[in-house]
C-alpha cells in the first residue's frame, strides 16, 4: 500500500500514453500503437491506473482488491522512469516476468475473457498506426437478484401451460371424445411439447441466450432466414394467444355474471330435445363488445407498467393453484346430483357411459344441435386443445434472469411439462367418471360447478389467470418482434426498432391491433386452431434446429444436456408437422406457405449475417465431403466445369475505390453456363507481407463487396507479393484444393504499355503466361475489355473461331458458353480453320464437320489457306505495323549486340541469356500479319473473335514476345486469346 502511495504522488501533474516502440520486443503488427489506460469516472485526470481485482468466488470482502497503478510523469527523464519501474513491479513482478513476453497482459485479462463471457467491452482487435486504443475500466455495477429454477423456470413454464383451455373447454373435450380418446389427445400433445422440450434443453444449453427467445436458438442453428420466419410466426401464435386468454376471461365473466350481457342467448334444446334448465350462452357480440374493451384496456396496461407486470407475474400463478385445489377436492366431494344435476360423483358407471366417443354438430356455443354448422372430430379437438400445452418457452426467454441458465432452463422445462401432462391425464379419468356426458358437453364451467366449496373461488381464478397469461402474451410477443428487427435483417420491420432500456411502443400497438382482430371473431374454438399452427411451426423448427446441429456435431456442438439424440428430435419435428396436418390440412399450407413467403422475402430484401448457423456447418461438411469424393484425379470431361482465375490487377492504375476492372466480372459471368460455377479473382499487392497485412485484409474487403455488387458468383483473395512475378507463381501453384483449383487463367491483354511506356510489362507478362503453361493452366487473353458487352448490351453477327491449334475443345466450348448469354444469344458461330498452303482443305472442312455434329454444336466451318495472301489497301494500316514492328526489332537487337561486345557477354534480355535468328524472328512476324490480315478480312463483323495464343518462344526477349502479339491483334477491337491445355474438356460420348 504505501508504494501504491509514493507510485500514486509521483504521478501528480500529468499523464502519460504507453507506447511501444522497441521493435525487437513486440510483435510488429503493434509496433508504434498507443494505449492509454483511463480510469472510468475519474476528474482529476492527473494519472492512469489498471484496477485488476481478484476475487475468490464466493467471497464478498473487499479485502482481496489489488491495485496495480501504471503511471508516468509526463516530464520525467528517461533514467528517472527506469527508477520508477521498480515500484510498478513491487505490486505483481512475478506475474509481469511471466507474461512480459506477450506484452498484452492487460487487454488478455480485461478484454479476452469478458468478451468470450459476453460482456459488452469493445476489443480493440487490430488498430492502426497511430490510433489511440483507451481502455475503461468501471467498477463492477450490483447484479440483480438472479432466479432459481423453480421460480425461474419451473412457475413460469406451469402459468403459462395451465391455461384457458384447461379451465373452460377440457371438460367438453373429454364429454366430445370420450375419455379414451382424451387419454390418446392428451398423449399425444403432450409427447409433441416433451420432445421439443429436449430439443429446446440442448440447443438452450449450448451456450449464452440473448433475447427473443426461440427466434434466437432457431436463427442461430438455422440461419437468419429461417430464424426470421419461424420468429415471425411465433410472434403471431403469441399475440393471437393474448385473443384467446382475453376470449376466455370474457366468456369466465359473462357465465358467471348473466346479467352483464347485453345480447344474451338461451338455449332450450339440446341435440332436438327440450330440457328442463334453459342454458345461458354469452352472445357473440358481447364477446366482441367486452373482447375489444378488454384488450383495449390491456393494452393501457401494458403501456404504463411493464415492470410491475413482470414483478407481480408470479403472484397470478397463486389463484391458478388454489383454484386447482378447489377443482379437485370438489371432484372428490360430489354426490349424486350435488353440487348440480348430471353431476354423479365419483362413479365407474359415469366412467363406463363416458369411454367412447360421440363427436357430432354442435352450435357456435358448443352446445349439440343437429343443424349446428361446426362438425368436432379427433383432428378438430386436437387443434383447440393444443395451446393447453403451450408456454415450455417461457423459462428459456426469461435466461438473462437465471442463476444457472445450463441447469434450471431444462431441468425446470421438463418438470413444468411433465407436470402438467400428468396433470391432464388425471383429470381426464377424473371428469369421465364424475359427471355425465350431457353435462360435460352442456356446461363448459364444470370445474368452476363442482369446486368447493363455490364456483365463484374458480371463476376469479380464471379470470385472474387468463388476464396475467394475457398480459404476458401483450408483453412478451412485443419483444421478440422488436429483437427480431433490432438484428436488421428485414427492413420492413424498421419501424419496429427500440433502443436498449425502451419500451416497443409501436411493437406493442402492432400487437394489440392483431389481438382485437382475433377477438372481434368472437369464438375461442375458432381461434385456437389459428394459434396452435403458428406454435406448432415454431416447435417444429426447434426441433429440426436441434436434428440438424446433433446430426452435423461440430466442434462447438457441446450442450451440457447430454439426454438428446438427433433421432428423438426428427421425431418431435414429425409429430409436430403430422399434428398440424391432423388439425387442418387447409391451415397447414397456409401457415408453411406464410413462412416459406417470409423465408423467400428475407432472403430476397433481408441483410443475412453470418449467425454460424447450421447450413453453414452443413454447406462446409458437404463441400468437405464432395472434395474428397473428386480426388485429385483428372476431371472427366462430361464433368468439366471452368473455374476461372480472374487476374484483377490491371495494367496500369485503376480509379479510386475500383479494385477490379468493370468488365472483367462481366467476362467472368461469360464463362459460366446458367450463372453455376465459381469466379476466383484475384489481386497482388507489392510489398512486405508483415507491413501491409491489413491493406491485404481491407483490399479482400473491397474486392468481395465488388463481386457481390456486379452479381457474379466468386471468392475475392488478395496476395502481398515482392512483385507480380513472385505472386502470380505462388498463386498458380498453390491456389485451390484438389479439383477444385482453378483451370482458366483469364486476364486483360497490356495495351497500355507501348504507349504509356510501361517496359516492365513485357517480362512479367510472358512470364505469367510461361508459369500458366508450366502449371497446365488454360490461358484467356481479353483484348478490347473496355468495349466488353454487358447482359443489357445485345450483340449481333457472329462468334468467330480461328482454331489454329488443339486445345482440347475449350475455345469451342467457350463459344458455346457465350451463346448462353442474353447478349450473345442472337450470334451464329464461324469455325475458321487455318490450314496450310498444301494441305487438302476440303477433307479438313469434312472431318471438322463430322466433329463438331458429334459435338452437338451448331457452327459453320470455313478452311482458308495462306497462300494467296496479299496486301490490299484496306490493311495499309497493318503493314504500317508489321514495318513499324520491324524497325523496333531490328534496333532492340542492334542495342542488345551493342552491350554484348562491350560486356564480353552473350546476348541478354530480361536478366538471362537469348539466341534469336533474325530469320525467325522475321518469319514470327510475318505468320502473324497474315493471321491478323485474315481475322480483318473475314471477321469484320463479328461480335467477339478467338484466336489461339501463340506460347513465347524459347530464348526470345519478351519485347519481341509482345512485338507479335501487338501485330496479331492489330486493328481489332474485340479478340480473346485462347490457349488450352492437356485435357479435353469436351467429349463425343454420352
């Protein structure tokens, strides 16, 4: 402490950055950066210091608070600071001696861990020179009381699963479907709600959750799409939910207070006879009417104290038990025709009479009626049961609160749905044998008739606990609608944005506004249906959420639930989906099709980010998979796809902020039948790999945001380099994995470099094109990039082939490819066959033909000869050149002659030695004026010409190189240069 103090003193006046500048003591990538330690709240500015504490857990003493004060005076000498250092290390030397080698000790213990914990601390992961990095450390802020599973989980879960159902419609069920059938109802439900359960307690338990409850275990395991449209339809099944608790707190009061109605109904006759008790029905209006207040008046509620909801949440639960005590030991209690008629008590005659079915027509009320317009089937009862064994997510949204979220979220689940399905099951042996079966089908309130010790104990039960469930579902539903726009994947769903520690006002207005539409139907049975598809959807996608992540079982895959299988989540799915075709085919293809329309719509207009889901997982083991499935075996050529190379690096600069030329990602979607394939572009960056690492980093950046702009399908890599020469070879060897590596090379041809005298370019330009040959790599050569068609550009004329050489079919396939374009589609092909002054012209014109009918390819076949040819006056323009070319070379050889002799030397040329005969040289020349003066003379009107590229000769200069390649491609404006290599990429077999 008293070091800590004379530290403390020798810090006063001043504050100074730490900054590292020994080159041989840190990692370049942080040479020269600055970091300044701040202390949050801390006015007198007058030095820095790192508070690092150390707590034992458990442990709430103060006394185990170390300080460690790094701190300079800005004015002290640098022998003065070295004094100093003994006091820093007097706090902690052994613990800086051990990690003074990463030099990082403090962001490691301040940064690495809390942000692996997700607290929300800002790690400052690669700064630039010269940026300040400021570090504040706050006081840890008091926690809130965290839950424990029973409150938690387990009472959330069971208030939300014990709902209106239960109270004033599973009587009826059991009268409609018998108490055997109940049994199988209840099994089956409940079977759907434990599997997803387990689904739920894996995926919940593999990590930390964030708010919107499945919306977030579902996007996060299947990706943003499917996250969006099955968040979307939960949030339906929840606001519709508030409809239905509202609908049945109304129909609570309206049957226990007659008089409130304003359009009373009585009904006299039951399945066409009279009975002797007129049965009062709430009307459908007054359901509307008061439904409509109701929410109205919720919504006022929700608006004011969302709070005070959550705080008093618990407290709804107390009737929802006590009214449940009552039910029961009013069952217990009943006599014959006590407390009502039909009641018989306890009664294995009632049990027996209740066993079978008898499903029928009923009336809006529920009441049997031969000319009712509702038919009740076993389908029909499982969609209205359904949302009595909804609310498992309501533990798993409350996460943030829990004090141990891996254990109590399944642990407290399973026992909230366990419960309650044995629950059901009980009661429905219960209400079979303790009434008869026209007073279950005739009193929808038999739980509040039979309770003891008077029916007025159940009826503000469940008023009081659909009104809680309500409000839960008008709070709940506006949240997870919120969460799913504050990801800003939809932006239709904007308007739904909150800041964090905001109420969704306009959330929760969107919730009320569907909840009143649903009240305004005015008939729980109807509504119901409704909300069980959307929940029936959600569980679906947790349970193929859970399949898919077990069935991939990546590394990150660890759930500390271990009682999970893959194939008990493929079940639950099933059920799940078979359920909802059981209820209603006709709202089942309504409900997939509204989330297969949200699926498209998002991945259409949404923003999707990588969320690490599962497809991804799944995209990567397959492409893992199909890789070794290829080998390294040669490609069949049925199978043969282009993987072009786009060498983006132009010759010459670009303009700012475009680090590809334009055209070349349309060529690239050229090369691609139907758009299937993948576009390598890549760019070389000249330098030292250590020093513009992140230029490289921003600069792949650039280029990916550049592809995804022009729409063509491809990866961006950019390689720091020497020089271009160095990179390209690296990346003609390495790039890509077993036959999935590049086979084109496809790059615009230097045009530039005469003009702008660029003398570089020639040596690096053969040399590209040797490397390419060496590595057996096709060669595309574009020249006239510029005037390169886009998909909105029609051309017309033709597609001419100047196939000089085998190539293995690939400039024929070329041609074929560009057919496919909508810019090309209206060309005709021109096969131009070059033959020799002796060659028999008229067999090559035939065997070309049959080859090219084998081939499926339509093309006419043109065979020319070289043998009249003559200087016309239309192609002075090119003799100019091929003279001009002479001169350049004949003065370029007298210049390397001259250096000889004076060296003593052989002849030189790019940093080796050349032979060159001028005979041959001349004779190189001369082959490529004709070819030139033929393309001009045939293919004036052509859209696109391909020639064969001719490969450098041995022991030439590179300038000579170029000298005929500028006279080969003289005066025409549109030519690819084509070079095959060693493999047919065409077949005449099927």
């Amino acid at each position: 402490m008293h070091s800590n103090n004379q530290n403390r003193e020798a810090m006063e006046g001043g504050q100074e950055e730490i900054e590292i500048v020994d080159e041989n003591e840190f990692p370049s990538s942080v040479m020269g950066r600055k970091y300044s330690p701040v202390v949050a709240h801390d006015n007198h500015n007058d030095s820095a210091v790192v508070e690092m504490t150390s707590v034992p857990p458990g442990s709430s003493s103060n006394h185990h608070l170390k300080k460690v004060n790094v701190g300079v005076h800005p004015n002290m000498a640098s022998d003065e600071r070295e004094e100093s250092l003994p006091n820093h290390s007097t706090n902690g030397p052994q613990r800086e001696s051990k990690l003074e080698l990463f030099g990082f000790d403090s962001l490691v213990n301040i940064l690495g861990l809390k942000s692996m914990t997700g607290d929300q601390i800002q790690a400052p992961s690669s700064p630039r020179d010269g940026e300040d990095v400021t570090l504040t450390l706050e006081q840890p802020k008091p926690t809130a009381d965290k839950s424990g599973t029973l409150m938690g989980v387990f009472m959330p879960c069971l208030q939300n699963i014990l709902g209106i159902i239960y109270y004033i419609r599973f009587t009826w069920i059991v009268g409609m479907a018998g108490i055997g059938e109940s049994l199988l109802l209840v099994a089956c439900c409940g079977s759907c709600t434990f599997l997803t359960t387990v689904s739920l307690s894996a995926i919940a338990t593999n990590g930390a959750m964030k708010g919107g409850g499945p919306y977030y275990l579902i996007g996060r395991a299947l990706g943003p799409e499917v996250g969006v449209s099955i968040g979307l339809c939960f949030f339906l099944g929840n606001a519709i939910s508030g409809a239905i608790y509202v609908l049945g707190a109304v129909e609570t009061f309206l049957n226990a207070v007659p008089s409130a109605g304003i359009f009373r109904e009585t009904i006299t006759r039951v399945n066409g006879t009279d009975i002797a008790e007129p049965i009062t029905s709430p009307s459908l209006h007054d359901l509307q009417i008061y439904g409509i207040v109701v929410s109205i008046l919720l919504c006022f509620v929700v608006f004011g104290g969302v709070k005070m909801i959550n705080r008093v949440a618990p407290a709804f639960l107390v009737p929802v038990i006590f009214s449940l005590l009552c039910i029961f030991v009013g069952i217990f209690a009943a006599r014959h025709d006590r407390p009502a008629v039909g009641i018989t008590g306890l009664s294995l005659e009632s049990f027996k009479n209740n066993w079978g079915s008898t499903y029928q027509m009923t009336n809006n009320a529920g009441i049997p009626d031969p000319n009712g317009k509702i038919y009740w089937d076993f389908n029909a009862l499982v969609g209205l049961f359904f949302p009595a064994v909804t609310g498992i997510m309501a533990g798993s949204n409350r996460s943030a609160s829990l004090k141990d979220t891996q254990r109590s979220i399944p642990v407290g689940t399973l026992a909230a749905t366990l419960t309650t399905t044995g629950l059901y099951l009980v009661s429905v042996l219960l209400f079979g044998a303790v009434a008869t079966r026209d007073k279950l089908l005739t009193d929808r309130l038999l739980t509040a008739t039979v309770a003891w010790p008077f029916p007025a104990i159940v009826y503000v039960g469940i008023i009081l606990s659909t009104l809680g469930a309500a409000l839960q579902s008008l709070t709940g539903a506006p949240r997870l609608l919120a969460a799913i726009a504050n990801d800003d994947i939809l932006p239709v769903l904007n308007y739904f944005k909150v800041a964090d520690g905001h109420e969704p006002h306009a959330a929760t207005l969107f919730t009320v506004f569907i909840c009143i539409a649903c009240v305004v139907i005015g008939n729980l049975d109807l509504v119901s249906p409704t909300s069980t598809m959307f929940y029936l959807v959600c569980y679906a996608g947790v349970n193929l959420s859970c399949f898919l992540l077990d069935l991939l079982d990546a590394p990150s895959w660890r759930p500390r639930w271990k009682f999970h299988h893959w194939s008990l989540s493929l079940v639950g799915a099933l059920l799940c989906i078979v359920i909802m075709f059981l209820i209603s085919w006709a709202f089942t293809v309504v409900s997939l099709a509204l989330a297969s329309l949200i699926y498209y719509y998002v991945s259409i207009k949404g923003k999707a980010g990588d969320w690490g889901d599962g497809f991804k997982s799944a995209y990567f083991q397959l492409a893992l998979r199909s890789l070794r499935s290829l080998g390294a075996n040669q490609v069949h050529p049925k199978n043969w796809y282009p993987i072009p190379l786009i060498f983006c690096r132009p010759w010459g600069k670009l303009p700012e902020n475009v680090p590809c030329h334009p055209k070349l990602a349309d060529f690239a979607n050229c090369m691609k039948k139907k758009g299937r394939g993948m576009s390598i572009f890549v760019s070389i960056i000249d330098g030292d790999y250590h020093e513009r690492a992140e230029d490289a980093k921003e600069a792949c950046k650039q280029l990916s945001t550049y592809i995804d702009y022009k729409q063509c399908e491809g990866v961006a890599e950019i390689v720091v380099a020497p020089n271009m020469s160095e990179g390209f070879r690296g990346i003609v060897q390495t790039m890509g994995l077993g036959n999935l590596k590049p086979n084109i090379i496809v790059m615009r041809y230097p045009e530039i470099w005469r003009r702008e005298n660029l003398t570089d370019i020639p040596a690096t330009f053969v040399g590209i094109i040797n490397d390419c040959i060496v590595a057996n790599k096709a060669v595309v050569i574009v020249k006239g990039l510029d005037e390169w068609p886009n998909e909105y550009q029609r051309q017309y004329g033709t597609i001419d082939l100047y196939w000089i050489v085998r190539d293995g079919g690939l400039m024929l396939l070329l041609s074929q490819l560009l057919l496919t374009k909508d810019s090309f589609e209206g060309c005709k092909i021109q096969v131009f066959c070059i033959a020799e002054e002796d060659s028999d012209a008229e067999g090559l014109k035939a065997d070309v033909k049959k080859f090219l009918y084998d081939l499926r390819m339509q093309a006419e076949v043109i065979v020319i000869t070289m043998k009249s040819w003559e200087a016309e006056g239309e192609q002075q323009e090119s003799v100019e050149a091929f003279s001009g070319a002479q001169q350049r070379v004949a003065s370029y050889l007298e210049v390397m002659k001259q250096q000889a002799q004076r060296e003593g030397t052989p002849l030189m040329a790019d940093g080796k030695p050349v032979f060159v005969e001028e005979q041959q040289v001349e004779k190189f020349l001369y082959t490529t004026l004709k070819l030139n003066l033929m393309v001009q003379k045939y293919s004036r009107m052509a859209a696109v010409v391909l020639v064969s590229l001719p490969p450098p000769p041995l022991n030439h200069p590179a300038t000579f190189y170029m000298e005929y390649m500028d006279l080969l491609v003289e005066n025409i404006p549109r030519l690819l240069i084509v070079r095959g290599y060693h493999k047919d990429v065409v077949t005449l077999f099927t």
